[in-house]
C-alpha cells in the first residue's frame, strides 16, 4: 500500500503549512474528537493536553512522518518506543481508525482550500500507512505479554524514600505471579479520577530489579509533583500539579490500582555483555538505575560500574541502599556530580545510560561529549513530556542518528526514553 510518487508530493506539498499551522491543527483534532468521544479521556493525558505539550508532540508526529515520506521504512526503528508506550496504554487498531477522520477534517479546517480533496486522499493512504506499521509492531508486542488490558495490583508496602518520594510495593490482587522484566523497563499504572469522571493512567519506572522479588512483587517509585512554581514578594503559588502521581503517593497500604505488562525499550539487559557501566542519574531518574544497578550486580558481581546521582535534596532517594551496594561490591564506584564521574573512558566498549529531567539531561549529554564518548554506546531517557527545541538539538548532537526520544515517567505524565538504535519521537498518544 506505498504512496504513487504524486501522493507523497501532494503530502510533503503541506510541509510549509504544517510548520506554520501544525498546533493549531493537532489543538482543533484533539478539541473535537474529544468533545464526540469523551470516553478517550481515559487514555489521552489532561494535563498534557492542557499545557499544550500533547499537540505539540503530534505536531512533531505529523512533520516528521511528511518529511520522511519518501523513507518510510527509515522510520520503523524509531516507532519502537511508541509501539512500547501504545501497548503499556491498551492501544488497538480501532483507536487509528477513529482518530483519523478527525485529524483530516483538522486539516481541512486550518488549510482551507488548500486541502483539496487530493491532498485529503493522500493524507488519508499515508495515515493508514503509518497507522498499519504501527499496529503490525504492536500485535507483536501484544503477543509478548502475560496479561490482557489492565490487572489489578494492592499496595503491599509504601517506604518512603526521601522529601515527597515513595516506593510503592505492588501485588496482584489476583494472587498469581508477576513475569519478568528487563531492568529500566515501565508500567503505566492507572488510576480513576473522581473529579474528572474518568481514569488517568502515567508511566512509572520499576524501581527493583526482576530478581529482587521474584515472581511476586513490583515496586515503582513516584515522587510528588506540585506542578510549575511561581512566586512574587507576596506569595507563592503551583501550577498544573501532577494529577496521577499525587493521587498515587497519597494511596495506603491495602489500596488498589492498575498497570499494564511491564513495557519500554530503554533497559539492560544484564546477561548479554560484561562490559563496564557508566549511569549518571538526576533525582527521581534515580529509580530505573537502581533496577539497572541491582540486576547487574547480583548477575555479575564484578562487573565494573561507576555511578553518579544527583539530586536537589540532601537526602536523594535510594542513597542509603546505593551506600550498601558501595560497601558489598566495591567494584561500584558512586559519585555526588557529574564532573568528578570516572567515565571509565579507558575500558573498552564501556556503556553508558542516562536518565533525568530535561534540565539535567543535557547537562550529562554534553559532558558525554565533551570527552568524546561514541553516541552508539550511550542510551538516554528523559522525564518529561513534549518536545522543546534546545533540548531536542542538543542530545541530537550528540546522539546523532544513533539516539531518539521517547516517553514514560517516574514524575507526572512525563517520561521521555531516548533509546540508542533510535531517532526522533514519533507518539500519537501520550499519557
């Protein structure tokens, strides 16, 4: 079902319009299958919705698959993360075909006659183009997991890892055993939202590795979310708190939620090389490296790793358990900041994970490159949601082709994966 050579003109022939024009388009498509399909608000994020970073990342979508037009197979490695997230969220085929009409006719509102009835069936063939390649990967993922949709899991225990962060220890309400998982992996954990009349679901890190409770437990780690700051001289006031994140740190022990099979394609995989490990973490980032750290140490007690974390906090999560692992395995080296990190630059084949906010992630990227660390040997994840320019170049210098973004979260709705082997973003739905 390729594009004729006269479709994919007509479709990069709205690059120009699409740059100009391209949130308010994805602004008026989420409006008005909103307002006729309510029920999508179960798994569309409000609060990306609302600071406008969802139709800013489907902008992003819709010019990179225009401009990409003519090397479509160019972007299956970088649909992965998507199809990850898309999975983690209960995505179907049936979503694609519902949202199309919809996004055409936002088209045809903001391009007026330049969308012709040409250019519409063009879009129309690409869009389902895209959305089959989309749902052939998820299928397969689909098939993978242990579980349909969502299952139910109680909060076996709640810790307190520093100032607002909590580990949540999950079990299934079924009583049956959890499978496996790869170490950086996520599970969408949902929750139902009373004064919005629907659910909520974001992206949280497991925070243990697969064999710290085998077979009968995961734990995720959230941290409380007050939303943007603003102050003045006389006061001082949050905007856009996070929703889920809130409501799940205020849960009890006994308390019941739903996640989704663990999913996502920034991990270790801790039997498949020996090679030394370099992870350089920023506050709640913390939580997917502590999953990396555990397996790959109980897997390979020699293995040599050097770790920085850092943290606003004088007491940062995990520390004392990171402390422990210092002490029983002193081929662990930690550190308190990213410039006093050995990068291990003398190792050969040394393997390097990053994971942070969009603030800090940069920050680690650049001291990556500023000792000349190949980009194939480094995979990156960032907490956030959207996409904001400077960032986007920055890593993209560094990572080149070899790097791309993607989403999940341990702080609300705002996870961003950037996966080696990958390139830029591609999300249709984002939570």
């Amino acid at each position: 079902m390729a594009l004729s050579y006269k479709e994919a003109q007509l479709v990069k022939g709205t690059l120009t319009a699409l740059r100009e024009h391209g949130e308010t388009i994805t602004s008026l498509f989420y409006e008005n299958m909103l307002r006729e399909h309510p029920e999508l608000h179960n798994i569309f994020n409000r609060v990306n919705l609302v600071n406008g970073s969802q139709p800013r990342a489907l902008c992003r979508v819709i010019l990179t698959f225009a401009s990409n037009i003519n090397n479509i197979t160019e972007l299956i490695p970088q649909l992965e993360r998507t199809c990850n997230k898309h999975c983690s969220l209960g995505i179907q085929p049936e979503h694609y075909e519902l949202i199309s009409p919809y996004l055409l006719d936002a088209f045809g509102q903001v391009l007026g006659g330049g969308m012709t009835p040409a250019v519409r069936d063009a879009w129309a063939k690409a869009y389902r183009l895209l959305s089959r390649m989309l749902s052939a990967r998820e299928s397969q993922i689909y098939g993978s997991f242990r579980w349909s949709g969502w299952r139910r899991f109680r909060i076996d225990r709640k810790v307190a890892e520093a100032d607002d962060v909590w580990s949540l220890y999950l079990v299934p309400s079924d009583g049956k055993p959890v499978p496996s998982f790869m170490p950086g992996q996520y599970v969408s954990a949902q929750v139902h939202m009373a004064d919005l009349g629907h659910n909520q679901a974001r992206q949280y890190s497991l925070s243990n590795a697969p064999s710290d409770g085998p077979g009968s437990s995961y734990r995720i780690t959230v941290q409380r979310d007050l939303g943007a700051r603003h102050a003045n001289a006389v006061s001082a006031c949050h905007f856009n708190p996070g929703i889920v994140s809130n409501q799940l740190v205020d849960l009890s022990v006994g308390d019941v939620l739903n996640l989704s099979n663990p999913s996502g394609d920034f991990f270790l995989d801790p039997t498949a090389s020996s090679v030394p490990l370099v992870f350089m973490s920023a506050g709640i980032g913390i939580a997917p490296m502590v999953a990396m750290a555990n397996a790959a140490l109980q897997t390979q007690p020699n293995r040599l790793i050097s770790w920085s974390y850092v943290s606003e906090s004088r007491f940062p999560p995990f520390r004392s358990h990171i402390k422990q692992l210092a002490q029983k395995y002193p081929n662990l080296e930690t550190y308190s900041s990213f410039e006093e990190q050995d990068l291990l630059l003398d190792r050969g084949g040394t393997e390097y994970y990053i994971c942070g906010s969009e603030d800090a992630v940069p920050l680690m990227v650049k001291r990556l490159t500023d000792a000349g660390v190949h980009p194939s040997r480094v995979k990156v994840e960032e907490f956030r949601t959207g996409e904001r320019a400077k960032p986007v170049q920055q890593i993209a210098s560094v990572c080149g082709s070899s790097a791309g973004y993607s989403h999940s979260g341990a702080a609300e709705g705002t996870r961003c994966p950037v996966n080696s082997g990958h390139g830029i973003s591609l999300e249709f739905i984002s939570s």
